[in-house]
C-alpha cells in the first residue's frame, strides 16, 4: 500500500472510510431517525413560544369580564331627557308617548343626578345616540 498523505482531517477520515475502518462507526449518510430529529428541533424552538401564547389566552379567557350594568324603569312616568335638564324632555318621548318598564339602559354613566345613557329596547335592539335620565327614577342594580 503506498504512504498516503493523512495531515489534514477530510483526508484521514476519507481514507478511514476507504479502508472499512470508519464505516460501521459512522452514520448512515440519509438517516431518516437524524433527519426526524433535526426537523424536531428545528421546530421545537418555534413551538415553544406559541404553546406559551395558546396557555396564556386560555388562562386570560378564564377570567371573569366586567359584567355591564343594565338599569331599567321604576314606572311609566319616567323621562327621557335631550341633555342635562329636567325640562328638556327628548321630542320622541314627550308626552303622550311613554317608555315601558321593559326597557332599559346600557353602558351608563352618572353625571350628577343625571346618568348618560344608551336606550335599549325589549327586542334586544338599541336606539342610536346617548340620552340623560333622572337617576332616581331608575333602578340600576
């Protein structure tokens, strides 16, 4: 066998491999268990952060939401006010139209004696645009 040159490492591992030395000990060279567990880890990196995020979400949906406050009518006398004046009754529901004691009020806010509101009908349906009310004559529970 002539002398071969082994100084550099592909050429001894070249020769290792020529001779049979190296081939049981070494990989095959289209491994498919070390290409399934590369394509693991290379996608392990990306699933960690959206397994976190999908845990998170679960965790924040468990929380109770602010339950929003409904008021609704003490009578059928109850006014319906344009802006904060007692006075000022809205031209839809002045007299002799009234509001039913099924109706209600949604996503108020008190404004002194007054409470800024959003109408909301029987149906479930609501009435364009924010009206006052007088807060004593509403029953906000």
């Amino acid at each position: 066998m002539p002398r071969q040159n082994l100084r550099t490492p592909k050429r001894r591992k070249f020769a290792l491999r020529r001779s049979g030395l190296l081939a049981s000990l070494a990989p095959p060279l289209h491994d498919p268990y070390r290409q399934q567990q590369r394509w693991i880890q290379q996608h392990l990196i990306v699933g960690w952060p959206i397994a976190l995020l999908a845990c998170a979400c679960i965790a924040l949906s468990s929380l109770p939401a602010r339950a929003e406050q409904s008021c609704a009518p003490k009578t059928n006398a109850t006014k319906i006010l344009r802006i904060k004046n007692v006075n000022d009754v809205d031209p839809n529901w002045a007299s002799p139209a009234f509001i039913g004691t099924s109706w209600s009020l949604i996503e108020t806010r008190q404004e002194g004696e007054f409470l800024s509101c959003v109408l909301a009908n029987p149906r479930g349906g609501v009435r364009p645009g924010r009206v006052y009310v007088i807060a004593n004559e509403w029953d906000c529970g």
